[in-house]
C-alpha cells in the first residue's frame, strides 16, 4: 500500500470499525488487527514526464482484522478499507500519496521541480475474476489540496504463489487523468510561454496519460518479516506525453524499480 497514509489510515479504521467479511469473527480476534509498516526506497523519474532519475524513501501501512483472510495486493495499490461486498465486488474508500509535480520554472534548466507532495483520496473497487488469483481493480482519487485534480486508474493483476515463502504479481495499467490534473502537470500557458520566450504554450486535455505494466516479488521471511522487489513501466501518451515538458525536456518512458522492507505486528484495541 502506497506511503503516507498511516494517519488517515487511522482515522478511516475508526470511522468504519466494522466490515462485513468481519462480522463473523470471534470476539477475541475482532479486537486484535495485523499492522504491517514498511520502509520502500525507488529509483524513478524525479517528476511524472522527466528523463532524470532520482531516489526517494516512501512509508507504507496496511492493516486487517486478526482472522480475516488477507488478499493479495499489488506495489501500486493505494491504502484501501472495505466498506462493501456488492456480489464480490468489492468498494470503499482509498487514500495515496500524491507525487512531486513539476515546476514550469526549471523548465530553461532541465532539471527537477520543486518538492512538493499531496494527499489524494476517493474510492475503490476491485473484483476477483479468479479467487486470490486474478484481479481487476480501479481507482479514482482526487487531490486533498493545491487544485491538482483528478486521477483514475485501472489495473489487472495475476498473482501467483511459489511454495510458502514466494509470491509473484504481474499485470497492466491504464491512468487517466481530468483537465486540471493535465495543466497542472503538462500544460503550459500563454503567460509561461512568453515569460521563457523558447517555449510553446500547450494546452494539455482530459483523457488517459498513460499506459503501463507492474511486476513485483514478495518474499516471507518469517511471519514478521518480508521484502518486496517491484518494478513498474509507464509510457505516457496524447498530451502527457505531446506536452514540451514531456517531448523536449523529458521521456515519455517512465520507469520505476521499488524494494521494500515490512514488519508485521498484532495491535490490540
């Protein structure tokens, strides 16, 4: 589960402490759940659209209910709780941590934008065409601040245990993104235009920014302990990958490798 969401992970928990695959567990194990905390490190592209590379550190958080049957999950999701079970369709709300965006200012150096970070939330949903195995989730997350707009992704996802300490995940990603989210990240307007003077203006539009695959390996140490190496490619295309930001200062190849170290502990309340 992706970084930074452990307080409003909290926070959600607490609003919604019951959920129906819960409603059968025994009271002893409903007041225990499973926190599992990591630490991931990636080396990818230092803002979305960019041919420079950098390192970053991000947390993760995921929790359960002791007793509750944990799913499979794969490196992009997004900190998710399960509000309902429609059919085996499953929904709730979802909370991510929101990438650096770029700064129209560097653009005369090539260089890396400003260091600025957002919360995005909304929901999810996901269906298991296959029982633990293959997977068909989406996302749509808007930003909490800073007017960075809207995201949506798709994802589908094979998952495949070896023996009892391996498991391995592979699958392909669709990410669109509304028209705010596109200027912000891709557009550039008349003033910034003539401002640089060796730009273009651009004016970036709705529509899908990108398309991608995900791999991932996990491997269990012990019950505590397990480690995770993940990689993840995206080519941005239509504006995303049209915009000068993108076509003459960046790539629209964007590719992203992720370890992860996570220790599970149980939490009583």
């Amino acid at each position: 589960m992706l970084a930074g969401t452990g307080l409003l992970a909290a926070f959600i928990v607490g609003m919604f402490p019951a959920s129906s695959r819960a409603d059968d567990t025994p009271k002893s194990s409903a007041e225990t759940w499973v926190v599992t905390l990591g630490a991931t490190v990636e080396y990818g592209p230092s803002y979305e659209g960019s041919k420079h590379y950098t390192f970053g550190a991000l947390p993760s958080f995921d929790i359960h209910r002791l007793g509750e049957a944990q799913e499979y999950s794969a490196p992009d999701d997004n900190f998710d709780y399960q509000l309902f079970d429609l059919g085996g369709v499953e929904i709730g709300p979802v909370v991510g941590l929101r990438d650096d965006r770029f700064d129209i200012n560097d653009l005369h150096l090539q260089s890396q934008r400003r260091v600025r970070w957002n919360f995005d939330a909304g929901g999810f949903a996901q269906y298991w065409l296959m029982d633990n195995r293959l997977r068909f989730r989406t996302e749509i997350r808007q930003s909490l601040w800073g007017g960075d707009g809207l995201v949506g992704d798709v994802a589908l996802d094979w998952f495949q245990p070896l023996g009892d300490k391996w498991l391995l995940s592979a699958g392909p990603r669709l990410s669109m993104a509304n028209s705010v989210y596109m200027r912000t990240n891709f557009g550039i307007s008349e003033s910034e235009a003539a401002r640089h003077g060796h730009i273009n203006a651009f004016d970036a539009g709705a529509g899908v920014k990108s398309v991608g695959f995900t791999v991932a390996a996990t491997y269990t140490i012990s019950p505590e302990w397990s480690v995770q190496v993940y990689g993840k490619y995206n080519r941005l295309v239509g504006d995303a990958a049209d915009s000068p930001i993108t076509s003459r200062f960046g790539s629209p190849d964007q590719n992203i490798i992720g370890f992860t170290l996570n220790r599970t502990f149980n939490v009583k309340f």
